[in-house]
C-alpha cells in the first residue's frame, strides 16, 4: 500500500508548481474511497469536487470491466449512440494518462476530453470531462495527473477490498472454531452434568454431592455465558472490515466506562501488518488481560503498547499499577482465562509472559516473530 500511496502523492505534486499549494483533495482520494462502502457513491462525490477544481461544467467515469459497463458522475453527460467511441471497441480507448477528444462531441460544440484510466484488475475506462470552452493547457495536464493517480487509486481500493474479503472469511471460519472449541464443548458438557445432577438431586442421601455439583455447573454457566459475550464482542469490533487498531480503540472506550482506571494505549504497529487469525487472537488476549485488570488488579492507570522490535519480532504489552498476580492465580477459579490467553498464545505462535512487576503492579507480554 505505501509504494502505490507514494506515487500517488508524487504524481500530484509533478503536476503542480512549487509556488503553488498542494491539492489533498487528490492526495485524500484513496482514504475517502477506501472508508466508503458504496464505491460508486463515494466516486460519485469526488467528482463533483473535481468538477469545480478543474473548472469544468461536468465529469463522469465510465469503467468496462468483464461482468458490466459502470458509469457514475453527471447525467446525461455522455449518452451512448452508434459512434460513441467509449462504448463500441475498447481498443479505441485512450491508455493511461492520454487524452483523447470525441468528434461527434466536437460536431456538436461540446468540448470534452475522454481520460484513460485502468482499475489493475481487468477494469478499462475514460473519465469524460466537459468545458463551456475549448480546455487549456493547465487544464489539460491536469486531468492527465488526475487518469494516472484515479487508475492507482482503484486498483488500491480494489486490492484491499480484495484482503477484506479474504480477511473476512478467515475471521468467520476462526469464530466457528472458537464457537465449537469453547462454547459446544461446555454446553456438552453442561448437559451431562445437567443429567447427573437430575438423577442425585431425587436421593436425600446425596445431598452435599448435590450442592457441589449445583456449584460446578453455576461456574460453568458463567463461563460459558461470558464466552459468548467476548466472542459477540469480538466479532463487531474485528469483522466488517475494521482493522486491530480501530478494535483497540473500541475496547479501551469501553473498559475506560467500565471501570475507574485510566486507559493509555500506545499502538505503532502499522495498519495490516499481520494476518487476520493472528489479529483475532491478540485481540482475544489483550481483552482478556483487561478483563483480569477491570476484575482483580484494582489498579489506577493501566499501559497497552504495540511495537515492533529490531528483530522483526511483534511486542503486545499489558501492565498496570495494582495489586500483582499471586503465583497461583492460574489454578484460582476467578483466573481460568490465564490457561486460555497462553492456548491463544501458543496458536500463534507467540510467547506469553504473566507476571508481577519489581514495583507494583503486572505485566503481560506477548512476542512471536512476523511471518
């Protein structure tokens, strides 16, 4: 991403003299299509405002691709007639950056220039801009830049809706997994107990067994339950596109009104820099490790770090100022998350430490190498 979104810029900023400003509306373009989920709504936007930076009385993109011809911008610009060249053999379509003018446009006083753009997946078009008079020079140059930054733009946009896809379809198959491993099994599990605890129940002889199994299966039915919370939680923070950080945000947010402690997070992983299953897994631990926070630490400031080190190696840390971690916490009841964030840790794989500060306080750290 940051190859093709330096040419952007670069592309720009050939195009502009350096007493003049830079224009972000351009340099902008691949962040406001990649945040819309309509593209053709959003390209539809932009080109409204390039109509008013190119000082031109109309604009509208056509793109041929293999499954439909897609035309967004001004109405009734560019009808489609016999000999339309846009519409009748693609290989009369200008290449990349050129410009090419329509004559039967010509015939009938429009002037219009025809702007060849590419999506990089097959996807071949013009970007038809109209003057109330004959285009100049500048102008011309200018929708010159405009053809070559639109066709990086979408081949951008296309290739990361492309990963989100995919992205997305890892995601759902780790949180069918994660149902099936975790939440089947204790409810398997809670219906075979459900049945012993029927038959005990009836013998008034057996009544501590009873009590102890009634205790067994509360415990259980919390799990189970707060499972399904963190696994609804998690989906609408990671699926539908979001990415770790904006996951990260969210659930700071959300600890932050859950509890007295200040929240600091420090994130300088870039945006995509693992895979989808290894995100989904780092979330899972980091909540987890905020959740024995909220729960148990009674601290008052609370650090969440992302960095990565010299090594190529990615570092997640936890630490806060309370109380520390007793050496059996694992093997508490309160503290049964601790055994999953190190089986979350080990599909990474990454290792996982848990431990209490010199000072005060404990420190949950998380390092495994970039793939």
């Amino acid at each position: 991403m940051s190859a093709k979104w330096n040419f952007i810029k670069s592309a720009w900023g050939r195009g502009q003299s350096e007493d003049k400003p830079q224009h972000p509306w351009l340099v902008d373009l691949p962040l406001g299509l990649l945040r819309h989920v309509n593209l053709d709504e959003a390209l539809t936007v932009w080109l409204e405002g390039l109509e008013g930076q190119l000082k031109s009385s109309g604009a509208t993109l056509m793109l041929q691709t293999d499954k439909r011809l897609t035309k967004v911008g001004r109405e009734g610009l560019c009808h489609p007639h016999a000999n339309c060249p846009w519409l009748s053999s693609l290989d009369d379509w200008p290449d990349v950056g050129e410009l090419n003018t329509c004559m039967p446009c010509i015939r009938m006083g429009k002037h219009r220039l025809a702007c060849g753009v590419r999506d990089g997946h097959g996807g071949q078009g013009v970007l038809v801009m109209e003057f109330l008079y004959s285009p100049r020079t500048a102008q011309k140059r200018q929708l010159r830049e405009v053809g070559k930054v639109l066709s990086e733009t979408l081949s951008l946009v296309l290739d990361e809706r492309q990963r989100r896809e995919v992205a997305l379809m890892e995601e759902r198959a780790l949180l069918s997994r994660e149902l099936h491993d975790s939440v089947a099994q204790e409810l398997s599990y809670l219906q075979i107990r459900m049945s012993r605890l029927a038959s005990v129940i009836e013998n008034p002889e057996q009544a501590s067994e009873a009590s102890h199994m009634l205790k067994d299966l509360r415990h259980n039915v919390q799990r189970a339950h707060r499972q399904v919370r963190e696994l609804i939680s998690l989906s609408r923070l990671t699926l539908e596109g979001r990415s770790l950080h904006m996951a990260l945000e969210a659930a700071v947010d959300e600890f932050s009104r859950q509890s007295r402690c200040v929240f600091e997070l420090d994130n300088r992983l870039p945006v995509g820099c693992m895979r989808a299953e290894t995100e989904l897994q780092v979330m899972h631990i980091l909540r987890e490790a905020l959740v024995n926070v909220v729960r148990h630490s009674h601290a008052q400031h609370v650090l969440i770090t992302l960095k990565m080190l010299k090594d190529q190696r990615f570092e997640v840390c936890v630490e806060d100022d309370g109380v520390g971690l007793s050496e059996d916490a694992e093997k508490q009841e309160g503290h049964f998350g601790l055994r999953m964030m190190r089986e979350r840790a080990n599909t990474i794989p990454a290792q996982l430490t848990i431990e209490s500060k010199a000072t005060r306080g404990t420190r949950v750290k998380l390092i495994w190498r970039a793939l």
